[in-house]
C-alpha cells in the first residue's frame, strides 16, 4: 500500500458532515461537474429505504471503523467490526470527494471511531478528474462513502450517536445499535440474519476488561499496538479478563475461535 500523505483540503468535522439530506456541489476541473441527490434522512433509511429507490444507495458493508491516515481525497481504515455485508481485508481504502465526485469528503482523523455505510468503488475518480490528484488513484479493491443518504455514525466509548433510525440525534449502545439494524437491513420484506457479537469489552479504571459470553473456547487473544506489534498474546476462556499489564495507549484486540474472528479498539489509561 502506497504511503500515506495528507489530503488536499481541510477536513470537515465528523459531526458536520451528519445528517445529510441533500448535497450538491459544483466544481471546475477540465471542465465544469456537478452532482445533486437526495437521499433517506436516517441510517436506517440508507440501509433499507423505505420507498422504491435505486440499489445503489444501499452500502454493500457497514464497518466499525478507525481511520489510520488520509491518501489524497480518500482514508485508509482498519476494521473493526462488520456488521454487516462482508470486506476482504482488515485494512481497506474509502475513497470520498475529489471536488467533483457524489461522495462524501473523507476528512476524519486518524484514531477516530466510526460506523461507517461502504460500497465498492465505482471508480468514478479514475475518470470525473480533479487536476490537484494523480491519475487512476481508485483500484477496484478500494471501497467509497455516497453521499446520498445517512452513511456515517460517530461512535465513543461504546456509544453510537448520529441520525441512526429517526432524524434526529440520538445515542445508542452498541448492542441497542446491531438491534435497530437488524430491523432496519430488509431484503424483500425479510429481515436480513445478523449474529449480535459476544465480545464485551469495559473499561474499569483505565484498565480494558474483556469478555466473551457464550462462545465455545478456547479462544486465542493478541493484544497489538498501533504500530501492530504483538505485546499479550495467549488462550483464552473467555472469562473476565483484565489487561493490567499493558501501558497506557491505543491498543487493537483481536480474538479467535477456529473460522470466527472478533477485534476491538482498547484505550489502557
């Protein structure tokens, strides 16, 4: 993966870019390009609106997120949960706006926590052109964020706040969230199957304290730095399991059993 460089324009803050409605922009590059849509005005609504609307709106995943960097007009995540849909790597590119694309602007910053609505680029970068950019930069493994709907959420310390299933703020839990979605996501009239995650994770005086409920051990734990060294590494029930041993930072734990596979952003204060 190319190196990471910063992007081209000052980021809009998270909260700025939620609800969106209506967005529509005008840019010059080689010529002049414009775009304007309408999207649902929920979360919710994005996954399954609730009229007869192109497919298109619907995100082919809907992640919890870390932004690591930005690249140009896009950021590279790491993903920490998918709710549902299916991403192929742990890290992946989300393209947004190059000035003259239907796109949200990527402007978070890395060590933010997000759900985010993700598609599959559609490569649209590589030929609506903003001279400021390098050519062909978007790769067909590469995922983007529309514009046309409610795509991001912003989530802190276990806590899920945007305009989620009424437009409005709201807050919700993140076991009350993977609920609402499930409701939400309909596939012809059919609730879509999503696996609520055992994985609990707490913060008890500073120290991360994790649990699995109701998974077959045994279980194996990797504890990793930002830099993705390994610092705890070892078999694990599943009990109530305190990391008092680690420094204070940002640390990534990801745990296993045979084909399943959970990982979690900790803070050891």
């Amino acid at each position: 993966m190319p190196a990471l460089v910063l992007s081209y324009h000052e980021p809009s803050p998270m909260r700025a870019l939620l609800p969106i409605l209506f967005f529509a922009f005008v840019a010059s590059a080689a010529s002049v390009k414009a775009c304007s849509c309408f999207g649902p005005d929920t979360f919710c609504g994005t996954l399954h609106p609730p009229y007869e609307e192109p497919e298109w709106w619907i995100p082919d995943a809907v992640v919890l997120a870390v932004p690591l960097g930005t690249y140009y007009y896009g950021i590279d995540v790491v993903i920490i949960q998918i709710f549902q849909g299916q991403v192929d790597n742990d890290t992946v590119r989300v393209w947004g706006d190059n000035g003259a694309l239907c796109r949200l602007y990527a402007g978070w910053a890395p060590g933010d926590t997000l759900i985010m609505g993700i598609d599959r680029t559609d490569l649209a970068g590589n030929t609506i052109i903003n001279p400021e950019y390098p050519d062909g930069l978007e790769r067909p493994e590469d995922y983007m964020i529309s514009a046309c709907g409610v795509y991001a959420l912003d989530y802190t310390d276990g806590r899920v706040s945007g305009w989620i299933t009424a437009p409005t703020m709201q807050d919700f839990s993140l076991e009350e969230f993977e609920v609402e979605i499930t409701a939400c996501a309909l596939s012809n009239g059919v609730p879509s199957p999503v696996v609520l995650d055992p994985l609990i994770v707490r913060t008890v005086s500073g120290t991360p304290v994790l649990e699995i409920r109701n998974c077959p051990a045994p279980l194996q734990l990797r504890v990793m730095d930002v830099q993705g060294r390994c610092v705890l590494g070892r078999r694990w029930d599943g009990s109530l399991l305190a990391l008092d041993g680690i420094s204070t930072g940002i640390y990534f734990a990801e745990i296993t059993s045979g084909e399943q596979r959970w990982m979690r952003k900790l803070r050891a204060d």
